[in-house]
C-alpha cells in the first residue's frame, strides 16, 4: 500500500506551496486517478513521490518502505514512472524495453529478463518494431514503448502522468486495459492523471482531486459528482446515467 501523509514542497525557499499538506492512500491492484486542472500539483506530487524532489514535510512509504529514506535502487525495484515528456538514449525499442529491468539485474540481462521484454513487447503489440530506433519513432509509439519499459520494470507501484496524451483511441484503450489487467492480475498499484474525466471515470478506484496543492476530495466514484467538479475544474460537466453506468460530458459536447 502507498501511504503519504501530510506531504508538502516547495520550489523555492519562500515560494508558494505546490504541495500542501497532502494525503493520500493507495492499496495494490488499485487504481487511483489524481485529478486536477493545470499546475494544481500532480506532477509535483507525482514526482515527489519518486525521489525526485525532496518534500520540507511528510512522510511516504510503500508497504514496509520508508520512499525518504530507501535507496535509489530499492526505489526502481518497486516504482516505475512514465512522465509525460519521455526521453529516451538512442537505443532500439527492444533494448529501451529491457532496460526496464536494469535493477533487477546486476551486471547483464539473463534469460528472464529477456522473457519478459518479449512478453510486454507482445503484449503491447511492439514486436514488430523491436529492431527500431526509439528516435524514430512517432509520439504516440514513443510513448507505448515507454509503458511497455515500465511495465517490464514489473513494479509494484506504477505512476503514469497523463499516459494517453499522444495516443489514438485504439492504443489508448489498449494502454488503459493493459494498465487495469496489470492493476488486477499483478496486485500493481497504479497512481495516474488522465485530462479525460469520462475516461478517468471509467477507470478509477478511488480519486484524488487536487486544488491549489491540496487534495480537496478523496474516494470512491461517488465522490465525482456535478458540484465537486465544477468546484475543483472550475468548469460545468453534467454526470448521466448510461446503461447503468454514470458518463461525465463536458459543457462543450453538451
Ligand atoms: P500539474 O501537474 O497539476 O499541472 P505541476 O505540479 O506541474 O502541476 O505544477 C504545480 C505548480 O508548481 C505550478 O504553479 C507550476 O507553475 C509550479 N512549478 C512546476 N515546476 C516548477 C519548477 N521547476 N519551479 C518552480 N515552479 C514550478
């Protein structure tokens, strides 16, 4: 379980807080969807969480693993992390993927490692571009690739910021469902932004709504309603009900 309490940050040393006393709780096999407009926190927090900035206060741990205190290694054994600008060396796909694995091996990849690389490169549908330069990739494949390295990482943990940006509605959705088989059949906790509240809807465990640094609202689907929305948004949706299952449609599709 993912347990950061009472988290807070800032850039500079008399800045603002872009994290401000956060909470938030995560159980293996779920995913929570962090939601919030433009610069409420997420990517700060998102990072925060992976070592990459150091918090003023707080505290975060994975299961039996103090996040402030554990090793960088001990940290990419359990977390991967897909930004949403990727950088990539000049590898080709197949290694980019399997250097996923970096710190589960010492030295050099053994056949597990390799097994694995080939089963996710399947499984995201990339073996035909394995032998390719990442550079030459389009963005969207870019970014399959780098879910793919991720998911190779096997984590126990995996935060995804905005993981769908550059994707057609066919890799999106076959993202999003690799993203819940890797939730439900590994146990993996999945922390991840979407822009699609719709998609976010349909996806998520629990929810985390962030405003101005703070998570404003924690729960379950329930919590998704028309008023908190527009609260944390500061825009109108209307929630209906289709088939049985609630759709959030946005004002300009209204
Ligand atoms: P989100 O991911 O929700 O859009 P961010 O975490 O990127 O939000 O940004 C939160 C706030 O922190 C914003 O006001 C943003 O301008 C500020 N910020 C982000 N990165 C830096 C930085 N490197 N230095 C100073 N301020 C930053």
């Amino acid at each position: 379980m993912l347990e950061v309490c009472d988290l807070s940050f800032r850039y500079q040393k008399r800045g603002p807080l872009v994290l401000d006393g956060v909470n938030l709780t995560l159980e293996r096999g779920e995913i929570g969807l962090l939601l919030g407009r433009n610069g409420a926190g997420k990517t700060t927090l998102f990072q925060t969480i992976l070592g990459m900035q150091k918090p003023e206060r707080g505290s975060m741990r994975f299961d039996d693993t103090n996040l402030l205190t554990c090793s960088r290694r001990e940290r990419a054994q359990r977390i991967a992390y897909v930004p949403q600008r990727i950088r990539f060396g000049a590898l080709t796909v197949y290694d980019t993927v399997l250097s996923g694995r970096i710190a589960h091996f010492g030295f050099a990849p053994g056949s597990e490692d390799r097994a694995i690389t080939e089963r996710i490169l399947e499984e995201m549908q990339l073996l035909a571009l394995a032998e390719r330069d990442v550079e030459t990739l389009s963005g969207g494949e870019r970014q399959k690739v780098a879910i793919a390295r991720a998911l190779a990482q096997q984590p126990q943990l995996l935060v995804f910021d905005e993981p769908t940006g550059n994707l057609d509605l066919y890799n999106e959705q076959l993202i999003l469902s690799e993203a819940r088989r890797a939730a439900k059949e590994r146990g993996i906790a999945i922390l991840m932004s979407v822009h699609d509240l719709d998609r976010a809807l349909s996806l998520g465990d629990r929810f985390f709504l962030m405003k101005n640094g703070k998570i404003r609202y924690t729960g379950g689907p329930e919590i998704m309603t028309e008023p908190v929305i527009r609260e944390i948004f500061d825009a109108n949706v209307r929630i209906i009900s289709i088939d049985g299952k609630n759709h959030i449609i946005t004002e300009e599709t209204l």
